[in-house]
C-alpha cells in the first residue's frame, strides 16, 4: 500500500480542496436555514482537512463474486483537520472550533454491481467495519478552553471483560469477654 499512499499524498492538496469546498456547499446552506432567527450569521469560518492524508494499511479480499468485490483496509487519519464555525448572535461572535483529528479504523470497500461497460463499476459502498479503535479530537470554545482536554470528559472505553474479583480477605474472629 505504500505506492497507493504516495499517490494519496501527492493529491492531498487538491483532495483537501475540494472536499473543503463540497462540505462548505452542502453543510452551510442547511446550518443557516437550522440557526434560530437570534442568529444573524452562521457558517465556516475556516475548513481544512490539515496538511496530512489520511493512510492506508494492510487490505484484506473477500470472496468475490460475478455482481461484486470486496475488500477491508485499515484506516488511519491524523491530519490535522482544523475546523471553525461561528455563529453571530446579536453581534457577538460565537466560535467553535474541531481541531487535530486522530481516528483509526478498518472500512470494507464494496465495489457492487460489476458491469461489463468500463470503468466495471455500478457503484461503489463504503463502511466502517465497527466503532473506530481510536478516535481522538480537541473541541475548544472561547476563550480557548479544549473542552476534550477537561477532566469528567468523555470516558475511556470499558475493558472487553472484567477484572476478576479478589476474594474478601478473612476477618480476624472476636472473642466477647
């Protein structure tokens, strides 16, 4: 995978670019229609997927078939997203901002129908396999306070099984006089 990531790095800038641009053109239409009529503006004030792409790991194929092929990919991301919204509530400016991304996952690709007319492919379905194994991010409001970084945050993932208990240690016995 590492010639596909050299490709991926390569094309990183227009990739950014243009997803930046797609998010802003989709989203920023129905956060203003959503906002409450107190709010003179809401929107991106600065949209960036950060300097580093995202790579991919090992693959695994699944059994294909004549209708489709699938593979998993491993999936890891710590670019260096930076993301800002504000809001305008009566003049006062109210930003938001999601920064530095970490997130790790595995996706199958589903490449479903396959066609006999070039490129093959009727379509193309994404999915993660399961929760990401980490997701990490900083959240901070003015006046620049990383809500992620709070203690009583969001809580680490319980173990997969418990502890074992330990047995209650013996009490000495009580002699009465």
């Amino acid at each position: 995978m590492a010639w596909f990531n050299k490709v991926v790095d390569y094309m990183w800038p227009h990739v950014d670019t243009a997803v930046c641009e797609a998010v802003r053109a989709a989203v920023e239409p129905l956060m203003r229609t959503a906002a409450p009529p107190l709010v003179s503006w809401v929107g991106f004030e600065k949209i960036t997927l950060g300097p580093t792409p995202p790579t991919l790991g090992g693959v695994k194929v699944h059994g294909s078939n004549s209708e489709e092929a699938m593979i998993e990919i491993e999936f890891s991301w710590a670019g260096g997203l930076d993301v800002v919204v504000a809001a305008y509530v009566f003049g006062v400016r109210l930003p938001v901002r999601i920064h530095d991304l970490q997130f790790r996952s595995y996706i199958r690709v589903t490449f479903t129908p396959l066609v006999d007319v070039l490129p093959c492919l009727g379509g193309l379905e994404v999915s993660l396999m399961g929760l990401p194994e980490h997701v990490d991010f900083g959240l901070t409001i003015p006046p620049g306070v990383d809500l992620m970084a709070l203690p009583g945050g969001i809580p680490p993932r319980p173990p997969a099984t418990p502890p074992p208990r330990r047995p209650a240690a013996p009490t000495a016995p009580t002699s009465e006089s």
